[in-house]
C-alpha cells in the first residue's frame, strides 16, 4: 500500500511527451485501423466466395469437381460443384473429405451414394433373377410356382430401387421370359386339361361297358367303340410325348392308360360274351324239344336227373363215385313247395337274363333242394328249367374261362410287383387288391385250379416279403419304443415322489426352472419315441400323463400367474410414451424384469413365443416412437442450426462492416440475442461451433460498440475538459487583469458576456464545478467595483494555498508534480497517509479536489494552468470511471 511513495517519476520530457489527449486519439486511430482491416478482410473474403461460386459454375467433368470440393473452403460453392459428382468411387472420395466440414455437402453425398448402392444391388438381383427365369424356361418339369417366385423375386427387386430410373433392357428381357413362361403355363394347362378330358371320355366309356343296357347298345356298334379307343390310344401316347409332358401330375397318365386298359378288356370280354350268348341261344333252340321231351318222360334215370345240377360244379379229376341206391319213396309235394320251386325258377331266370351269375348259382342252389319227382312241374316249366340248366352252364363255363383269364393277369401282375421297387405303403395295397379281386373271382367264376392258386399265393408272398421285413422291424422296433416308454414313466414317476410333494406353489422357495426343464425334457423325449402300438400306446401315454401330473399342477398354476405377469408388463410398456424422458429408463427396468423372469420361471414355449412377440411388438412402438422423434428433433435442430447460422452471418456483418453504424449495429445484436435465446438447440455435433461463432461474432459487434462508445465518451470528456479549462482560463486572465490594474467597471459588461456566451457544461456531475467557478467569477467582477486592491491582495495571498491544494489534488488523482516540488510531495504523501490511518477520516474525490481548485481564487503562471489541465482531465475521468 506504500508502493506510491517509491515510484519513480519520469522525466519532464516524457511527460510532456504523454498526454491523456494523446492516449486517447491513438486508441481511437488503432480502433479506426482495425476496423478498415476488417472490413478489408470481408470484402476480400466476399470476392473469394464469389470467386469460387464462379468456378464451380464453369466445371464440366467429375474429376475437376472432385478436385474442387477437396480443396474448396466454401460451402455454397462446394454444394454446386457436388452436382457433378455420380461414380461411386468419385461420391466416396468427396464423402471421405467433407464429412466432417460440410454436413449439408455430406449429406447430399451420402444419399447420392446410397442410391447408386441400391441401384447396384437392384441390378445384381434383377440378373439373378433373369438367369433364375432362364434356368426355369430350359427346365422341362416347370410348375406354376416357381415362375410366380421368379415374378415376385422379380418385382421385390424392382422395390429395392422403387423411384430410381428403371433399365428397361432388363425390364424387356424379363418381360420375353414371363410371356414364354405364360406360353408354356398355358401350354401346360391345355395338355393337362386335354388329358383330364380324355380320363373323363375313358370313365364314361368303362362305366358304359359295365351297365347292361349300354353294354347291348355298345355290342351293336363294336366297330365304332374299337375306332373311338384306337383313337384315345393314339392320342394319349401323342401327349405323352409332348414337351410339357414331365409337368403334369403323376398319376395323370398312367390313369389315362390304366382306364383305356380296362376300356379294351371290358370291349374284349363283352364280345365274347356276345359270341358265346348267340352260341348259347343257337344251341338252346336245337336242344330245347329233346330235353322237353326227356324232362315229360314218366321215370327218368336218376343219372340223368343229377347230370344238369352236377354240370354246374367245378370240373374236377376225381375218379367217379359209385352209383347211390335208389332212394325211398317219398310223398308228393304241397302247393306252397310247388309256389316256392316256381320263385326259384324265375329268379334264377332273372339272373340269367342279367348276367348275374352269383345270384343264379344261389337260385340254383335253391332248386336243388327239391325233388322234380314230388313237385311234378308242368311240361313248361321243366322245359323253362332245362333251358335255365344250359344257360346258366353256359354262363358258367364264360366265367370259369373269364375267371382263369382274370386270374392269369392277377399272377403277371403279382409276379411284376418285385421289380416295381414300389414303396411299402403302396406295395401293401395292391398286394391286398389282387388279393380281394382272386376272392372276388373264386365267387363269381367258381373255385380256381389248385397250381394256380398256388402260385399267385407264392407270387404275393414273394412280393410281400420287403413289406413284411419292414414290419418285422417295426415291431421290433416298437418293442424297444415300448421299454423307453416303460423308463420315461418310471423316471417321472420317481421325479415326482422326489420333488413332486415339495416343489408346489405354496412351498417357500420351488425351483421353478429345474420343474419346467424337467417337465420339457421329459416331453420332448416322448414326442421323439418311435410307434407304439395303438392299443399300448393309449395305455402307456396315460401311465405317462398320470406321472407327470404330480409335477405339473403346481407347475401350470405357476407359469398362469406368470403369464398374468408378463401380460401385466406388456401392459405397463404400452403405457409409456416416448416423450417421457423417463420413459427409456422404465423400459429398460421392464426389459431386465422380463429376463430374470423368464430365467426364473420358464413358460410353455408356444406361450412364451406368444408373449414374447406381444412385449417386443410393444418395445417397438416406444423405439419407433423415440426414432421418429428423434428424426423430427434433428429436422427442428437442423432448423434452428440454419436460424443460428442467419443470425451469426448478420452479426458478422456488422462486425466486418467498414462504415459502422453503431445504432443499428446496437438493435442488431439486441435482436439477434432475443433471437438467439428463442431459437432451440442445434445439431449436438455443431451446436458447440455454432455457439463459438455467435459468441465471437456479437463479441466482435460488441467490441466495436464498445470502441465507439469508448471514443465518444472520451470526445465528451475532452469537451468538458476544453470547457472546464477555458472557463478556469478565463477567471485566472481576470483574477490577473484585476491584479495588474487592467480592468475597470466598463470593462464587467464586457467580461459578464463573454462568460454567459461559453456553453454550459454538458455533465450533471460540472454543475458544482460550473456553479463554484461562476461564484469565483461573480466574486472577481464584485471586487472591481469596490476594493480591488484588497482583492488582488487576497490573491496573492491565497497562491500559496492554491499551490497546496493543486499538489495535494495531484497527489490524490496519482498525477506527477514538477521536479522542484519533490520535498513538499513527500511531506504531503506522508500527511496525507497518517490522516487516512485515523478513525473515521474522509478521503476526498476528485471532483471535490476540482471543486475545491476552482473555487479558491489564486494567481497562477502558464506552468500552473497546465498542471490545472491535467487534474481537470484526470478527475473528469476518475469521475467516469467510478461512474462506470
């Protein structure tokens, strides 16, 4: 605090070579020099833009625009030059260099890359799926499917590139492929209908053949049946060998020929049957009135009475029997027997005329049962039963030969079944056919030949064998099904006496997991078990059910309470909303809640898929809710960084201005800081830049303000001060003529005008100081009128205190003295040093030091009134400081 008695005071050259006037016009030449060079900077910076703009405007090619944007600072002009820029080398490069510069170049770039990417992987998919249509077109089996996969392939690679230009070379030559893959669709559908058409012809031709009535008409019109199956025959093996042949379904055509198959052996047996009717017919008339004859004969031999019902039988080898006795005689029949053998005729008739043979054997049969000899039928009706009797061993002897055929066909096919290489199932079936149909035959074309039967009975062993092999395995097989079936219940049942009784709901602490891994375990194992048999299996799956019943009870009641729970916490993220700043935190406590439950207590898992995809489809509604606000919160960042940037380009131009207008300047940035507090935030990567540069701009338009400030201030201080000095000038020049005798009373008026013709002093804080120098200046033109010479007296009495209170005012305001006042300085330092140390002492102002100089009247020499110049203009600027 005593630095001040020991610094040391320069020269009287220095300081005269420092005045504060001086100070203050080169701030204000340096602040006039700074600004020209800003604006000599903006404008520079101005033409360089408009430089730069102009060049990439004149580029032609991608490599110079490339360049360009590498080695451009502005951002207008690299944002045109980009519009060259197409290759995907070209776009990474550029992409590469203004990533982190130019966020609007960059994205510009980057969506342009993208797109020439998805256009890249469009045409790689659509040449896929060109190559895959062509493979499809030289593919002989092609099936409706797989051309519309193509399509749709097809078209799911137009949509990766939907907005884009669209090559229509590859549109042409996948619309070539669909039309010849449509032909050949359609080419495959006339085949296949033509084939269905030519089954549906051939059903109706078979059903035909096997009424009675159609079978006469077709008989009458053989010829033209024979052309209509040659015709179908020809036609089917045409269409076999059509080129869209190996598309059309399996069964398709060996149907077609199994039924023009059946078509031409029921034509073959129909014309036989024909032939052997008109045989038969011819023959019967030749025979019909020698065996009328016979049957009307009183004592027919018993021979001959058994010949016609023992021609019916099957032929045989045997030896014959010996003759029977003659039977007994036995009483006549009554009229009922007589109306029943009458029945039996009729229908054994009926059946002939219908070709049933079956049902004539049973009529037959009926017959048999009465004795000619008791019933005594008329001539008529024996002659009706002779005649019935050779037809019906006619249609027998059709049928023993038919059936001998049939069952020649049913041993070829039986013997064919081994090389078939058919699978079991199937092979199992027509085994079991051929069976049914041998059956079929024995009833209605009578017994077979016993080396016959023998050898289709081998015949269908021999091709059941790899059926039977399968089967054996199966139920060897299902045996050991049976023992691991056997050893999963005795496993749960043992699980369930172990922890069955402890782990239940009610129990403190169940081992959850551990009970559903048991129970999950042990059903999968007993879905991957082989067959069982049907009967075993029921049995054996309720032992099962029973077993596990113990553990799961408890277990369900658990994983219903824990479903009620998870549904509770689909519930709760439902709930949240995305602007919820709290909402990513409740959801990720949601989240790590689902996955110690799900650990803890597992669920089936067709229900914890199910609440699995309920609780992430709800996740996914607060995600798609945060991502899209968080695209609408960058669009509104984004727009506020472009507001920012408006703001900061409009201060930076008031800051670079050459002509400055400080009022405008002044409401600018006051705008733009109203503006600026409005606008919301930008962009996290550029809100920090942004920032800097708003506070460096209103800094700089600040700064400026400032300096005008600054100088207009001092212009006012030195003003006041010009004023201050030419009004003590003026009471010292009269204090001085008033001493030397150089006024007189007409000289006041003179002296009173040119005092009120000086302005009033600008400050409110001067008025003391103005009021004080016009009391001294009243006082003066006062002493002219009476008591001069006492006057000029008191003034020259009152230097000596003037020169006191001039030093004390210096030493006060820190201004230097002259050399020769050294001594008397230090003494009233030291003075003035104890007086501050006492209780309760004041310390004056400078204002009060001027006040206290302008009031006290003195002579002084132009010395004095310079170092009064000095402490007007240090206390005027004490004044502003402590102001300020």
């Amino acid at each position: 605090m005593f630095d001040f008695l020991f610094k040391k005071r320069p020269s009287a050259a220095t300081t005269s070579s420092t005045p504060a006037a001086k100070g203050k016009k080169g701030d204000a030449a340096e602040s006039a020099e700074a600004a020209a060079a800003g604006a000599a900077r903006a404008q520079a910076r101005q033409l360089a833009r408009e430089q730069a703009m102009q060049e990439a405007a004149a580029l032609q090619d991608e490599v110079a625009a490339l360049a360009f944007i590498v080695q451009c600072e502005f951002a207008d002009a690299r944002l045109q030059a980009a519009q060259w820029l197409q290759s995907g080398a070209a776009l990474s490069e550029a992409l590469q260099a203004v990533r982190n510069s130019d966020r609007r170049v960059a994205k510009l770039l980057q969506t342009r890359f993208d797109e020439l990417q998805r256009a890249q992987r469009a045409h790689e998919q659509m040449q896929a799926v060109l190559e895959q249509a062509e493979a499809l077109l030289r593919d002989p089996a092609l099936t409706p499917d797989r051309a519309a996969d193509a399509d749709r392939a097809w078209r799911a690679a137009n949509g990766i590139n939907a907005g884009a230009a669209v090559d229509e070379n590859l549109n042409a030559q996948f619309e070539a492929l669909r039309n010849a893959l449509s032909e050949r669709l359609a080419q495959q559908t006339r085949l296949q209908r033509s084939l269905i058409d030519t089954r549906q012809h051939l059903q109706n031709i078979l059903g035909g053949l096997q009424q009675t009535d159609a079978a006469a008409e077709a008989a009458a019109d053989a010829d033209s049946l024979s052309d209509t199956l040659a015709r179908l025959r020809q036609k089917i093996e045409d269409e076999r060998n059509a080129p869209e042949a190996p598309a059309l379904p399996k069964q398709l055509l060996p149907d077609c020929e199994r039924l023009l198959d059946e078509c031409s052996a029921a034509h073959a047996r129909m014309a036989a049957e024909t032939a052997a009717k008109l045989a038969r017919e011819q023959q019967a008339q030749q025979t019909s009135h020698q065996r009328t004859a016979a049957a009307l004969s009183d004592a027919p031999a018993p021979a001959e009475a058994e010949t016609l019902p023992q021609s019916t039988g099957p032929q045989s080898d045997s030896p014959p029997k010996a003759a029977k006795p003659a039977p007994k005689p036995k009483p006549a029949a009554t009229p009922e027997q007589l109306s029943q053998w009458q029945a039996l005729l009729a229908q054994l008739e009926s059946a002939l005329e219908q070709g049933a043979l079956q049902a004539a054997s049973e009529a037959e049969r009926g017959l048999r049962a009465f004795d000619v000899k008791l019933v005594k039928p008329a001539a008529v009706e024996t002659s009706r039963l002779n005649a019935a009797y050779a037809a019906l061993h006619h249609l027998q002897g059709w049928a023993r030969w038919g059936g001998n055929i049939s069952r020649e066909e049913l041993l070829q096919a039986a013997l064919a079944l081994p090389g078939q290489d058919l699978p079991v199932p199937e092979l199992v079936q027509k085994i079991g056919g051929l069976r049914a149909r041998w059956k079929l035959l024995n009833a209605s074309a009578g017994p077979s030949p016993q080396a016959l039967w023998e050898q289709f009975d081998a015949a269908c062993t021999a091709a059941y064998a790899p059926a039977a092999a399968q089967f054996e395995l199966q139920d060897k097989e299902r045996r050991q099904n049976r023992l691991a079936a056997e050893a999963l219940i005795a496993e749960a049942e043992q699980f369930a006496q172990q922890h069955g009784a402890t782990d239940s709901v009610e129990s403190a602490d169940p081992d959850w997991k551990r009970l559903a891994g048991f129970d999950a375990r042990m059903r999968q194992a007993w879905q991957r078990l082989g067959p069982l048999g049907h009967k075993e299996h029921r049995v054996l799956e309720r032992a099962f059910n029973n077993a596990l019943k113990t553990v799961q009870k408890p277990l369900r009641e658990r994983q219903k309470q824990e479903a009620e729970a998870r549904r509770a916490l689909i519930a709760e993220v439902a709930g949240l909303t995305a602007d919820d700043r709290q909402a990513l935190d409740t959801l990720r406590r949601i989240q790590t809640d689902w996955q110690q439950r799900a650990q803890s207590v597992p669920l089936a898992r067709k229900d914890e898929q199910a609440l699995w995809q309920d609780f992430r489809a709800a996740c996914d509604v607060i995600f798609a809710q945060r991502k899209e606000n968080a695209s609408q919160q960058d669009a509104q960042r984004q727009a506020h960084l472009q507001d920012k940037e408006a703001i900061c380009v409009q201060l930076e131009q008031f800051a670079d201005a050459a002509a400055f207008d400080a009022a405008a300047a002044q409401a600018a940035l006051q705008q733009g800081r109203a503006a600026w507090s409005k606008t919301g935030p930008a962009p996290r990567g550029a809100e920090r830049a942004i920032e800097q540069r708003f506070k460096q701009a209103a800094d700089a338009v600040q700064r400026r303000l400032q300096t005008v400030q600054e100088q207009a201030a001092a212009a006012a201080r030195e003003a006041e001060a010009s004023q201050i000095d030419t009004r003590l000038a003026m009471c010292f020049a009269l204090d001085a003529a008033l001493a030397q005798g150089r006024i007189g009373a007409a000289d006041i008026g003179d002296w009173r005008a040119r005092w009120q013709e000086m302005p009033v002093l600008p400050r409110t804080a001067s008025s003391a100081v103005e009021q004080a120098l016009a009391r001294r200046f009243d006082a003066t033109l006062a002493a002219v009128d009476s008591g001069a010479e006492n006057y000029a007296a008191q003034l020259a009495r009152q230097r000596a205190q003037f020169d006191d209170a001039l030093l004390e005012a210096e030493v006060a305001l820190g201004l230097e003295s002259p050399p020769q006042l050294a001594r008397q300085r230090m003494q009233l330092q030291v003075a003035l040093l104890q007086s501050s140390l006492k209780a309760g002492a004041s310390v004056m102002s400078g204002r009060q030091h001027l006040q206290r100089l302008c009031e006290l009247p003195a002579l002084a020499d132009q010395a004095t009134l310079a170092r009064i110049g000095e402490v007007v203009r240090r206390a005027i600027a004490a004044t502003a400081a402590s102001a300020g």
